[in-house]
C-alpha cells in the first residue's frame, strides 16, 4: 500500500486531459449526427421523421453502458481490434447524438412560425430559410440547453473507464488500487469533475437569462 | 468478414433476463419514492427555508450535479467501506441512486413550486391557512402537475442509469448481462437482447408514470386540460 | 342559537340613518405607506362601523387598492394605525390566525385553486382553520353557495365556470368562514359587463343582511346606490369622506367633481 501524495494527484490531472479529449470526440460527432436528426425531425419526409424519431426513441431508452458494450464488441465483429477510446468515442457519439437531436429539434421548433411565413412571403426556398433565417435563431435559442447538456457528455465520459479507457474515473481506480484510500481518490476525483462541469453549469445558467429566450 | 449472429443461448438463459428485469424494477422503484421524497423535502426547504438551509440545499445540488453517478456510487461504496461503514452492494446503490436523483428531483420541483401564483398564496393566507397547510394543499400538487413530463423524464433516465450499479456488482439487468455474456461469449447478441430489455423497461415505466398522473392529478382526468 | 347561518342575525342596516350606534369596526388612523422612495399613502384615516358598506372610490394608482391590502395585513405600514375588528394590524404576525377568522377578502382574479372543485375550495378553509368536521363543513359550503345564487355547481372545477360564477364563488368561499368584516378589492373590474350584474347583485343582498363591507370599486352608480359611506382618494390621501348622499351631492374638491364627471 502506497501513500497517496502529490503525484497521485497529478496523475489525476493528467488523466483529465483524456475526460476532456473524449468528451470533445463526443461532441463534435454528436454533434453532426444530432445536426442531422434535428434536421430529419423537422423533415417534410414521413420516411426521415420516421427514421429519426425511431433512432433517437431507441437510443434514449438505452442505458448508455450498454451502448457501450456493443459498441466495443460491436467492433471486434466488424473486424476491428478492441480499442476502447474508438468504442467508447463512437457509443458517445450515438448518445450524444440522440439527445443533442432532441434538443436541437425543440430549439428549431421554438423559432416562431411567422418566421417561416415571413421568409416564404420573400421568396426564399427550403434551403435558404434554414441556413438565413431559421437556423441561426435556433442556435441562438440552442446555446444554452446545448452548455448545459455539455456537462452530461462530460459526466457520461466516466463510464469509458468500464471497458478500459484511462480516463479520470479509471485512473481513480488504478490510483485505489495502489493506495487503497477509496474515500480520498474519489473525493477528489469528484472534485476535478466538479472543477470542469460546474463553470459549464454557470454558464448555461447566465447565457439562459442573458439570452432571455422568449417562452 | 461474415459474422454468424447466434442467440442461441436466449432459449436456455431467458428467464434470466427477466429476472435482471425484475431486480432492476425493484432497485429503482424504491430509490424513485425515496428520491422523490427526499427532492420534494428539499425544494420546500430550498423555497420556504432560511439562509443556511438554502445555500446547504443549493451546495447539495450543485455537487451531485456536476459528478458522475459512477464516481458517487464508488464514494458511497468503497469510501464508506474505507471508513468503517461496509454496505452492501444493493444498500449503497440505493442509497448513490436516491441521493442522486434527489437533486434534480430538488431542481425540478423547485421550478414547479417557484411557478405558483403568488395570489394562490394569497388567496390561502387570507383563508387563515398556515404556511404549511398553504404548501401541503395548495402548492405542491399543482406544481407536481406542472413539472411532471419533466419529473418522469428524470425517473426513466434514473432506470437506464441504474446500469452503472452493475460496476460494484449489484445484483440488476446489466450486472446478469456481463455473467451471460462471460458464460456464452456471445457479447455482442446479449447486450443486445439487453439493450431490448431496457427499452421495453422505458416503456414499462413511461407508461405506469402515465398512469400516476392519470390517478394523482383528478381535475385533469376530468377536464382534460393543463393547469 | 350558534353557527347556524353563515351570516349570523345581524342588526338590520338603516340606510338613511348615521348609524351612530353601532361600533367602529375598521379604524384606520393617519396611516403612511411607501413604495420603496414613492409615498403611496399619506396620512390617510377612516373609519367603517358595523354594518356599513363603505366603497373607496379613485383613479388607478390613488392608493386605494394598497389601503384595502394593509388593512388585511397584506402589506406593511410605515406610519399610523390600523385597527380592524380588535386586531391591531402592523404588530407580529402572532394574531394573524385570528385577523382572518374575523376579516374576509375576496380579489379582482378571485384566485380560486385550480385543482380544487366549487366545494372543496368552500370546504378546504373550514376543514383545515376551523376544524370543522367533513359533513359540517359540506352544509356550510351548500348554504353559502345557494346565498350566491351557485347551488348546482358545487362539484364543477373553477374554469368550468364563467368569470362572475368565479367570482360568486370567491364570495361565497370568504363567506363560508363567517368573517365580521369583509373586504372587496376591484372585484368586478376584470369582468364584462353582463356578468358583472350578477356579482354586484350577491354583494347588494349581502349587504342587506347587514354584513359590514368595505369596497375598493371602479362601479360609481353602485356605490352611489348602496354604499354607506363614500371615500374618495386620490394620490395616497383622503379627499372626500362622508355619508354617500351628501358626498356626491357636495363634493369640497375639485378632483372629485372632476373623477365622478369623467364617470371613471
């Protein structure tokens, strides 16, 4: 049993730069995916709502864990060597997907009708009503749920740690295992996760009320 | 590179699954009422409370908030043990679970009591109500009503997030999943009959929260409208 | 001879008479009241006695709604005194409890709850402060609503209602408590007219049986008709007070002159 010092704690730190990376991975792959579905959602096509409401329905009724278990077996069938932080990058970005899909899509559908209806009146087609008109008003009623849902995808990162990956929560459990002060460790392995999602947290808070999105 | 799909192991394994199902039902039913009650408690206090109260409550929901379940649930597993206090796997994932649905139920809760009419108040103090009457009769039941799609949201995400409870091995859907799966070396096909499980799970639990509401919010089944 | 009727006999009302005899039951002595650096009431006194119905009549923002609010102890006061059926408003809250046995308020958005039938916004009171039993409690609420003309309707949800039913059974709940004073504050303003006629008729025939009222009220004509006593307000003080009759037969000032002229 070692003593639990400093070093320990840089090691932690150090680990945190994986949580960080990882949950970047998932964003931005999430975030084009849930691009998509948003989009999808908001379709005139039966066949693309169909499809994005069925995705995003079934992966929200699944525990992310278990996502992340097919998706680490999932790649040894396909042929691929087990990598951890390819699994865990593409389950999150499934998730993330989903969820940001969902957000996004209220965020479009909160942009008023007569928008739609004034854009129309000048002419402008599908196309150009999203990219001039909708969207950009839709980002800016998505910037804060969009923040705040950051703090989920950093959190949800922890569980990269079950198949492998050294990120914050597993380096916790290597730093237990040779100092077996379980209490301490994930003390402060709770404290740096805090140190990261709570400025997030405090941001969606204010960018809400400065934002002042119209309800 | 073909891959035989083989599910074999669903003919002879089943009733395992449905077991794990049930086990999960069990654990995150009860953690849901205690972590309800527990959330509602703390938003009065968090509304109707003093200084020290309020900020207690708030320092509470901000730290179970941004950390992981999974981290809380180690805390409250292997710390505990470090100190002294050994639980059991099932006790401590209770206890990490309510404690942690505990806080947002506090968040959402708080919403709805916030978004109560300040004539409501009024009206009821000049009945002569008490303060705690005025909460017990007239706020809470509204703003549950009004915060419900958002309170059952929680709850089924708390039932899918229950998985994590598989990592100090107590005894639900997942952890039963990774000894089939260990057993048959069919990774891939169990979790995938797991990850069915679980969904079938959400639907279960949106539709019995579908039916409280029907039972709690009586004017609504009646009338049919919002509040 | 107890709690049989809601309204208990009362000596009946003498319209044409002073009413000397009968005791002062809201006494409302140099009272002040800020907003923050704004000065909303300044020095005002009156006094209402039992079995008079008093109406506060004024331009929005005279103060006259804040006045009704302070006397039920809604709102603090800075300055004077406020006494209303032996209970010294503007002292701790310890006998809060019996200020709203004694004084009932009914509000211009009734503020019925939502989750709650006709009976059992009637009934909740009664149950809860006081303490009657469930079947005691169920005869009062039938008896007060029959007063305001609401019988059938005990078991209909609040927005099954129209407006004035609303605000008939935001009356007829104050009255089920059996309150010594009750008090109005703009109580017709956010309905139409039509369904106004039905309220201001509850509140005639309550003022029959010689409950003593005090009225915050934008409706002159009732006022004119049925009101005892008339108070004119106008920036946070009392311009005209007095007997009805004479009031509006000789105003003293201009602004009121000028208020019942513009039939505000």
């Amino acid at each position: 049993m070692n003593q639990f010092t400093s070093v320990h704690v840089i090691y932690l730190l150090e680990a945190a730069r994986w949580t960080l990376l990882l949950s970047l991975i998932a964003l931005a792959g999430g975030g084009v995916l849930g691009l998509a579905l948003a989009l999808g959602r908001v379709s005139r096509l039966r066949i693309l709502r169909g499809l994005a409401i069925a995705y995003i329905q079934i992966v929200q009724g699944t525990p992310l864990l278990v996502l992340l278990f097919l998706s680490y077996f999932g790649l040894s069938l396909a042929g691929y060597r087990l990598d951890p932080l390819v699994a865990a990058g593409l389950s999150l970005t499934f998730y993330v997907g989903a969820f940001l899909g969902e957000i996004w899509r209220g965020c479009i559908e909160a942009v008023p009708r007569t928008q739609w209806e004034a854009s129309d009146c000048l002419g402008l087609n599908r196309f150009q009503q999203y990219t001039h008109v909708i969207l950009p008003q839709a980002v800016r009623i998505a910037t804060a749920p969009t923040v705040g849902f950051m703090v989920q995808v950093v959190k949800n990162t922890s569980l990269a740690s079950i198949i492998g990956f050294v990120e914050l929560t597993r380096a916790g459990q290597i730093v237990n295992n040779s100092t077996f002060q379980p209490f301490l460790v994930f003390l402060i392995v709770a404290a740096i996760y805090f140190a990261i999602c709570y400025p997030l947290s405090v941001a969606s808070r204010v960018l809400e009320r400065k934002l002042h999105v119209a309800r | 590179m073909t891959y035989r799909f083989d599910f074999s192991f669903l003919a002879e394994r089943w009733p395992a699954f449905l077991e794990g199902a049930w086990l999960t039902i069990q654990l995150t039913v009860v953690s849901i009422a205690l972590g309800f009650v527990l959330g509602t408690l703390c938003a009065v206090l968090r509304v109707y409370g003093g200084g020290l109260v309020r900020r207690v409550i708030g320092v509470y929901v901000e730290l179970i908030r941004n950390t992981p379940l999974l981290v809380q649930i180690f805390i409250v597993y292997f710390g505990l043990a470090s100190l002294g206090l050994k639980l059991s796997a099932e006790l401590s994932a209770i206890i990490a679970l309510v404690i942690n649905v505990g806080a947002y139920t506090t968040e959402i809760m708080r919403a709805g009591i916030e978004s109560t009419g300040r004539t409501q108040l009024e009206a009821a103090d000049c009945l002569g109500l008490t303060r705690l009457q005025t909460i017990l009769h007239i706020v809470l039941l509204p703003a549950m009503e009004r915060v419900y799609p958002a309170l059952s949201s929680q709850f089924v995400l708390l039932m899918l997030a229950s998985s994590v409870t598989s990592q100090i091995s107590a005894e639900e859907l997942t952890a039963i999943a990774n000894v089939i799966q260990s057993d048959t070396y069919r990774s891939f096909e169990v979790y995938l009959v797991v990850a069915v499980v679980y969904l079938a799970l959400s639907f279960l639990y949106r539709f019995g929260f579908w039916l409280i509401g029907r039972l709690l919010f009586v004017r609504r089944r009646k009338l049919g409208t919002a509040i | 001879m107890s709690q049989d009727s809601a309204v208990a006999g009362r000596p009946g009302r003498d319209p044409d008479g002073p009413a000397n005899a009968s005791e002062v039951v809201v006494s409302v002595q140099g009272v002040t009241k800020y907003f923050g650096p704004l000065k909303v009431l300044d020095g005002v006194s009156l006094e209402v006695r039992q079995g008079q119905l008093v109406a506060i009549v004024g331009r929005s923002g005279s103060g006259k709604s804040t006045l009704l609010r302070c006397m039920n102890g809604l709102e603090p006061i800075q300055g004077g005194r406020i006494v209303i059926c032996g209970h010294d408003v503007g002292i701790g809250k310890s006998n809060r409890a019996e200020l709203r046995r004694d004084v009932g308020m009914v509000f211009q958005s009734y503020n019925l709850f939502p989750h709650f039938t006709v009976e059992r916004n009637i009934t909740l009171a009664l149950t809860l402060v006081k303490k009657n039993p469930k079947a005691e409690a169920a005869r009062i609420a039938a008896e007060v609503l029959a007063l305001v003309g609401l019988a059938d309707k005990s078991s209909a949800y609040p927005e099954q209602l129209s407006g004035g039913q609303q605000q008939r059974v935001a009356i007829a709940r104050s009255l089920a408590l059996s309150p010594q004073v009750m008090l109005f504050d703009e109580v017709t303003s956010a309905l139409d007219p039509e369904l106004t006629v039905e309220v201001l008729k509850v509140m005639e025939d309550l003022a029959q049986r010689g409950m003593t009222m005090v009225l915050v009220t934008h409706e002159m004509a009732f006022a004119r008709r049925v009101a005892d006593q008339v108070v004119f307000m106008h920036k946070g003080k009392v311009w005209e007070s007095g007997p009805t009759a004479q009031v509006f037969a000789h105003p003293t000032t201009a602004e009121f002159t000028q208020f019942i002229g513009t039939g505000l």
